[in-house]
C-alpha cells in the first residue's frame, strides 16, 4: 500500500499545515492547487489517500471527485473545507468522497481519518466522520497556529514560521512572545523592514519587561548592524520567561 498522500488546497498557509500534519504521521506527501491538477495526478501515481479541498480553482473537489471515480480510481478522497454549506457532507458523499473532515483541522480527528484509510485496501462507501452539526463550528485555533509557527522556527523553516506567526498574531496581537519569533524569523529570511516594525511595536506596546527589552536589544543590534550580537540574541529567545 502506497505510503504517499495528495494534498488538493489553493492556499499556501493551508497548503503547508496539512503537509506537517501528514510528515508527523511518518507520510510523503504530493501538493496540487486545483482539482484537475489532482485528476491528473492520482492518474499517474498511487496514493494512500487524497485530502481534497472542496473549492479549488479551475475544478473544484466535488467535480474531481467525481471525474476520478468515472476513471474507475477507487483511491479513498477525504474531503475538507474550511466552510462547508448544510448540505456539504451530502455532496461528498454522493461525489464519490469516503470521508469528510472541516478545517481547520483537528489534529486527534486528522490522525484518526488517516489511520482509517492509510493500509485500506479499498474504500467503503459513505463512511463520514462528521456530521452536519459539526461543521462550521471551529476556526483557526491560536495554540495550532502557535505550535506550528515555533515547530517551524526551531526546525530552522524560518520561511514557514513568518507564515504561520504572522497569521497568529494578526488574529491576536497581544502575544508578544510569538511576536518576538516573527521578528527574529524575519530577520534570518532577511526581511530587515519587518523585522524592525515587529520590534518597534513590541518596545512601545508590550507590557512584558523582558519580553521588551529583548526586543529593544534586537532593535539596537539591527541599527549597529551587529549581525553576529543579533543571531545571539535570536538564539536566546526561548530563554525568556514563560
């Protein structure tokens, strides 16, 4: 059985937190952006299993679906929105779908689907993990988006933590320690003005001493640029107080 998952998202973010959801599993993975992408390649590799967005461009996750089951692929397809209609389940199901999950998605809830599918010889019909009252009700949790941005930060993904922190902190500006990872992540991408901005707000705003003069001393070490005192004091972040 193929050990390999397709991914079916339009968005970069969501794109790159199911790929770490998948690598924690122990999966490789393949990413397409629209549903004929994802016809196209499920007809050319064998996939465990295909998490498939149900609103892409150019061909959207119901059409694909249906497309790749009239090729006579029996590969499972778990179908994922971020915000699925009433009647969203039902489609996935009569598209030719296994399973249905909503993002963002739940880690626990993720695992256990693709425990599910991953060694399934061939699909069931119409097993849906979710019901209708379910859907819609969760959003981007801060503490998903938090670990993922510092998992990427540590991993040395400093590209990938500027994404995942700075869509945490936009959700909640008050977190001034991930706010503290974004600059110094943005400073190791060489994203110098951000960095800065980043900074200046935490020295202004935040009520937190250290977590303050930690960014006040980053600040300086910009503007004399020191890079070696820098990189130092990026180092030293998780040193601050929690």
């Amino acid at each position: 059985m193929p050990k390999r998952v397709l991914i079916v998202d339009d968005s970069p973010l969501n794109q790159k937190v199911v790929a770490y959801m998948v690598e924690s599993l122990g999966l490789h993975y393949d990413v397409v952006s629209t549903g004929l992408e994802a016809v196209l390649a499920v007809g050319v590799q064998d996939y465990a299993f295909v998490l498939m967005d149900l609103r892409t461009p150019d061909m959207d996750g119901f059409a694909a679906t249906k497309s790749i089951r009239e090729s006579g692929n029996d590969v499972p397809i778990i179908g994922f929105s971020a915000y699925p209609m009433t009647d969203d389940v039902r489609r996935c199901m009569e598209a030719g779908m296994n399973d249905f999950l909503p993002k963002p998605l739940d880690k626990a809830t993720f695992e256990t689907a693709c425990a599910r599918w991953v060694g399934s010889a061939k699909p069931e019909k119409s097993v849906c993990a979710w019901g209708s009252s379910r859907l819609g009700e969760r959003t981007m949790e801060n503490g998903e988006l938090a670990s993922l941005g510092l998992s990427a930060y540590h991993s040395g993904d400093y590209t990938t933590a500027t994404e995942f922190l700075s869509a945490l902190t936009k959700q909640d500006p008050n977190l001034w320690q991930c706010r503290l990872y974004l600059a110094m992540a943005y400073f190791q991408v060489s994203h110098r003005t951000e960095a800065c901005e980043e900074l200046r707000t935490i020295t202004d705003l935040c009520p937190d001493r250290l977590i303050k003069e930690k960014a006040l001393a980053a600040l300086r070490a910009i503007n004399s640029q020191s890079h070696q005192k820098l990189e130092t004091l990026s180092s030293q972040v998780d040193k601050k107080t929690k």
